[in-house]
C-alpha cells in the first residue's frame, strides 16, 4: 500500500479558529492536567473576586490610615545633637538590640546567620509532609523551632522599641525614656 | 448604482454612533462576555495584565483562609508604593540643604502633600509587616517544601531587599529622626570584618552627610526597586512554574 501522502493541511488544518498552539512535554507527575475536572475552578470569577475585595479593603484601609495618622517628622537633623538614645526603626530594633549586647555577634554574626538559615530552611528539613496545611500535625519539630524563631525576634522588636530608654538602660514604658523611635 | 460613492450623512453619522464604538471595544477587549468557558478562558490569557494567573486553579486555591492573601497585599502595597513614590520624586531634592525643607513643603504647601506623604510611609511600615506575614505563612503551611524551595530562597532575598528599601527611605526627610537611626544602622556595618570600609561604602564618606543622602536616594528609588521589580517578577513566575500555589496532595 502506497504510503498516505501526508498534506500540510493535514497538521495544521485551515479556519480551525485556532491563532497558535504551544506543547510542551515534560517527565513527571502532572499535576493539574490529569485530575478530575470536578478540582478546578475558573479564575474568573472564582479568584479574580478575591483578589479585587482585597485590593479594595487593603487600598480603603490604607488611605483611612493616612488621614488620620501624620508621618512623623522631628526638626532638622543636627550631627552634633544625638538624641538619647537613638533608635534604629522598629524592624530594625530587635538588631540594635543584640547589638547592645555584643557589636560583632549581635550586629554581623547572627543578622548573617539568620538570613543564611533562612535560606536553607527547604534544604535542611528531609520531611515530606504537611504541604498545603496550616499547621500540620506532621512536622511538630519544624513548627516548634520556627516559632521561636519568630518569637525572638518579635520579643527583641518590643524590647527595643518600648523598654530602651536613654544610654540604652531598661525603662518601663510609663517612664520619659527621652529621644524617639 | 449612481449612489455609491456618494456621501450618505444617516449613514456616515450611524457608522461613526453605532459601528466605531464596537469596533473600538472589540479591538481592545477581544472576547465576548465571560458568560461560557471559552470567554472566561479569554479573559485570562488574552489580558496582559491577568496572563500571569492561570485560567482555572485548584479549588483549594480562593481559599481566602490559606494564604490571607498576604503574598498578593505584599505585592499591591509595592504598587501603591511606587505610586507615591513616584509623585512624591517631583517635589523632593536630595540635598542636605533642600531636603528637609521640601518635607515641610509637603506638609505645609503642596496640595494632598501630607496625604501622599502618609500613604508612602504607612505604606512602606505596612509591605514589611506583611511580607513578614506571607513569610510566616508560607512556612506553616509547608509550601517551601518542593519544589517550591527555590522560590521560597528568592522570597528570603525579597524580604531582605524590602528591609533595605524601608532603610534607605528612612534617611531621606533628613531630620532627626532619619539622622540617628541612619548613624546607628551605619555604625552596626562598622562591626562587619573590614567594616570602616564597609560603612564608607555605604555612607559615601566617614559620616552621614551629602554622599550618604545620595547613596541612599538613588538606592531608594532606583538600584532596590529594579532588583525587587525583577524578583518579584521571577517569584510570581515560579509560583505558576512550580505547579500554582500550593495545596494538600490531591
Ligand atoms: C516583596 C516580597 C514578596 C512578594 C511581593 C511575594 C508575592 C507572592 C505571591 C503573590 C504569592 C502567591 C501566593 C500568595 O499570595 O500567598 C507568593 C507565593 C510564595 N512566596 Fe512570596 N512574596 C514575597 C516575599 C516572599 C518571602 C519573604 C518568602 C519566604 C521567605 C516567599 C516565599 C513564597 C513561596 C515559597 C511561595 C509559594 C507558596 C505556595 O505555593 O503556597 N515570598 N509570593
């Protein structure tokens, strides 16, 4: 039998309606293309939804927020006239807080370190497992050491921010703790 | 037959009240109304700006209660504040001399100057509170694990770039407030090993002064923001890559 002679028009058919088509085929487990239809949903509306109400609320809080609360600004800045003490701002406190305890390890060292374990976070845990839960009752270690890595940090947060007052001393926020944060 | 290239008025003023506003609409929005699910495809991917979602997610995925949309805030606070940023470039000099004084025009002079003034830094207080937020949440519902792990790597440096953007605005109203906390921020990098030079570097001098106010001006609105532009642009792009946002296994 004569091999069937193969048209152009046979792959790529004319007034399909069809402008390009793009195919990509890759090893693994697919993730989304094989499951049940009955899992998916169309982002419109579904998602697009979501996303403008919190577009709204976000933009709606942020402009009730700015008239009502002024930015603050002190007088011009004197380089011979240190407030005391002087802060660092507040995300920055809990660092000028480890840094009153030692400049190198509290300034340098553990700052590095954070961001390098921070980074290595998928690398260093092995389990599997708890993806795509809140809390998942699978991975109690990792959980428990985030957390009070999370902790330390808001902790050192407030101390700098509402318990320093002037040569860097503990003071109760009820006390004039001079300067400004 | 005689008619044809004649001037018609009805139907020159019909073509140009009923024909043109159509053909306008359908040569910008070039799908029919999202009523079946081929629209509703067209809709997504024919939109510049939507082509980055897909066109159906998971169901898992609209659950406001997943992610508290935190990653998404993070990116709208960063628009809102490239906004203002933007607007408040047209009346601020980074001048040791001028500086200061164009903040108190703000305040005092310039039309919603305050306004504008408030939505940038409540802004800024609000992306790094947030992303701290999407960072907390990203971790306990284990969507670093993969292969999400590289994005979850790039998130970090995004995190690090907005602390540094939220730090180099902070010197710009040069009072001060901005002064001390920029002095205190510089004299931490003097205690990195070579760290008087790092400090020199970074302040453009031995002190906080003009070469500073410079460095941290065109950090501020030009190297970070680029450097944040692209990764987040990246990290949106992973997000799809890596299979759409996270959920339980199917
Ligand atoms: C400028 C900062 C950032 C922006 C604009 C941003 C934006 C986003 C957006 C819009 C998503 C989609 C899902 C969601 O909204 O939660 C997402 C997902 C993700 N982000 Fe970020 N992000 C930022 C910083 C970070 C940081 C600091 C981390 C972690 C250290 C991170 C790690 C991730 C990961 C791993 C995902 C995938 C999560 C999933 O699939 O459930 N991102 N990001």
């Amino acid at each position: 039998m004569p091999a069937k002679k193969i048209d152009k028009q046979d792959i790529f058919p004319k007034g399909s309606g069809k402008t390009y088509g793009l195919l990509e085929l890759v090893d693994g487990e697919s993730r989304i293309a094989s499951k049940e239809p009955e899992d998916t949903v169309f982002c419109f509306p579904h998602l697009l939804t979501p996303i403008m109400m919190c577009t709204l609320v976000t933009t709606i809080v942020l402009v009730l927020v700015s008239l009502f609360f002024n930015a603050p600004l002190e007088e011009i800045a004197n380089p011979v006239r240190p407030p005391n003490p002087a802060k660092a701002p507040w995300y920055f406190l809990g660092l000028q807080e480890m840094v009153s305890y030692d400049a190198f390890v509290g300034g340098v060292l553990f700052p590095v370190l954070f961001v390098l374990g921070l980074m290595a976070i998928p690398y260093l845990d092995r389990n599997p497992l708890g993806v795509g839960v809140w809390f998942s009752k699978t991975r109690p270690i990792a959980i428990k050491l985030f957390t009070i890595f999370v902790i330390i940090n808001l902790v050192l947060i407030i101390i700098g921010t509402f318990l320093r007052g002037p040569n860097w001393a503990i003071y109760w926020p009820w006390e004039d703790q001079g300067g400004g944060h | 037959m005689e008619n044809k290239n004649k001037f018609d008025l009805r139907e020159t003023l019909s073509y140009f009240a009923f024909e043109v506003p159509v053909k306008l609409y359908r040569s910008i929005i070039r799908h029919g109304y999202p009523d079946s699910e081929k629209n509703k495809s067209l809709l997504i991917f024919t939109n510049f700006f939507l082509h980055i979602l897909p066109v159906k997610v998971r169901k898992h995925t609209v659950k406001v209660r997943y992610s508290y949309c935190m990653g998404g805030i993070t990116l709208l606070l960063f628009i809102i504040l490239t906004i203002t940023g933007g607007l408040l470039m047209f009346y601020y000099v980074p001048s040791t001399e001028k500086a200061y004084q164009n903040m108190k025009d703000l305040e005092f002079a310039v039309s919603f100057g305050v306004f504008l003034r408030n939505m940038h830094r409540w802004g800024a207080h609000g992306m790094v509170a947030t992303v701290f937020l999407h960072m907390c949440r990203v971790f306990y519902t284990g969507a670093y694990k993969p292969p999400r792990e590289f994005n979850w790597v790039i998130g970090v440096i995004l995190l690090v770039s907005t602390l540094f953007l939220s730090f180099t605005g902070y010197l710009l109203p040069w009072d001060q407030l901005a002064f001390w906390a920029i002095t205190v921020g510089a004299t931490i990098a003097s205690y990195a090993p070579m760290g008087d030079l790092q400090r020199f570097v970074l302040l453009g001098g031995n002190t906080v002064d003009q070469g500073a106010l410079i460095r941290f001006y065109v950090a501020h609105v030009f190297l970070l923001p680029l450097v944040t532009t692209l990764l987040i642009g990246v990290h949106l792009w992973r997000v799809r890559k890596d299979g759409g946002m996270s959920g339980p296994p199917l």
